[in-house]
C-alpha cells in the first residue's frame, strides 16, 4: 500500500479531465501536487481549489527545454504521473500530417522527455514511483486513429519496458490503459463510445491502482476484455471484426 501523506507528485498534463480529477484524489489523500500543463490559469485554478499543498509549474512537453526547465523548478519529486495528451480522429485515407506528429510528439515523446528527467535520479536513489497514462487502444491498431492508437501501443510499450528494468529496484512503474473518458478529447468523436466514464470515475480507478503494489490495470474491466482479447485473434479475423 502506498502512503500518500507528505509524498510530492509530479501530475504532467493535469490541466483538466482525468489529470485534474487524479489531482484531486491525491491532494484529499493529503499528497502535494506539482501541476503541470500548457495552460497556467487552469492549472492556478485547480491548485486554488485543492485541499492539500499544490504548486504550479507550467510545461510544454514537445519542447526539451521547456520540460528540463520545469524539472529543475518542481525539484526532488516522490512520483511522476503522466497524463499529457492530444487526439484527432481521422483515418489514413484522411490523414493530417501535422496532428499526427504532434500526437506522437506529446504523447509519446513528451513522456520520453519527461522520464528522461526524472528516472534518473529515481533510479540513483532507488526509489520513486512512476505512473504512465496509456489506453485501451494501444492494445491493437484499429481503423480511424492514426496517431493516436500508434502513440499510446508506444507509451504502454514503454512502460513494459521500464517495469521489465525496474521491478526488482526501489522504483515502481505501473501503467494504466483506460477507454473512453469524457473529456474535451473524446467530445471530438462522433460515434457511440461504449462505457464511457466520467473523469472522477476514471480517477478513482487510476487512484485505486496507484495504491497497489500491481503493474498494470485495464478499465472498464468488462470493456477492456475486448481489447485484451483481441490480441490472441489471427489476423483475417481481427480485421473482419474491427474494421
């Protein structure tokens, strides 16, 4: 069980939805916060209205110097949290070059930058606790998400990457695969999004998993079997299916 009281976390892309919510669960649970995001006056907003000692520092993730700049305010931190991400929808037959690299860029590369900054030292005084922000579509590639499927198969890979390092060290990396959230990302879709969750729902979740001592959590449970289970299909199979 982790204990929360005293700890400093680092919340990367906390400026609203999920981040915001998970923010919240751990300044109850008497965490301080580092905030960070693009979007200083949302950030300011949320630390004002957070119970527990909160601290904003602004952060670009698709610029290496704005990201070394803001490790080197937020200081020695007990655990990072990822959270930072953009989505467009749209397919390969429509594809939008500049979206798509910028997808890839902040949410995948952005958290390149970030660990770069902190594993570091977590690993120098063998302990820390790092928390990566995947989804259930990085399981498989799927039909009109280019960039995003692929950016977030990239941050879980990552993730069982450094576990596959770290696990018998001091530091602790978990990663969580959530589906459909709301938030103003997944306002852009146009299509039915099944068990789609609130931002505190999700955060509870992602919280509760924090706690434990476990890798990885896929949630919705009865939504990710889907996705989980798609990975043992042949492939004439699997895209009959998904596409």
């Amino acid at each position: 069980m982790t204990e929360w009281q005293g700890k400093r976390y680092w919340l990367v892309g906390a400026s609203d939805g999920l981040g915001a919510a998970l923010a919240l669960r751990l300044s109850r649970a008497g965490a301080e916060v580092i905030l960070s995001a693009r979007s200083e006056d949302k950030l300011t907003a949320l630390a004002d209205s957070l119970p527990a000692k909160a601290q904003v520092v602004p952060v670009d993730v698709a610029d290496e110097a704005s990201v070394a700049a803001a490790a080197k305010t937020v200081g020695k931190v007990d655990g990072v949290v990822y959270l930072a991400g953009v989505y467009w929808p749209f397919g390969a037959k429509d594809w939008n070059a500049e979206q798509a690299t910028a997808m890839a860029d902040i949410n995948f590369t952005g958290l390149m930058r970030v660990m770069g900054q902190v594993v570091p030292a977590m690993v120098a005084r063998d302990a820390g606790h790092i928390v990566i922000t995947s989804s259930l579509t990085g399981f498989r590639g799927l039909p009109g998400s280019i960039g995003y499927t692929a950016s977030k198969a990239a941050t879980m890979s990552l993730a069982e990457c450094m576990y596959a390092d770290l696990r018998k060290t001091g530091v602790k990396v978990q990663v969580v695969n959530p589906g459909f959230i709301k938030t103003q990302l997944t306002d852009k879709n146009d299509f039915k999004m099944p068990f789609i969750m609130e931002p505190d729902d999700a955060a509870r979740e992602m919280f509760e998993h924090m706690t434990t001592d476990k890798f990885k959590k896929s949630f919705p449970f009865g939504f990710s079997l889907l996705f989980r289970g798609s990975q043992f299909l042949p492939d004439w199979l699997y895209y009959r299916i998904f596409s």
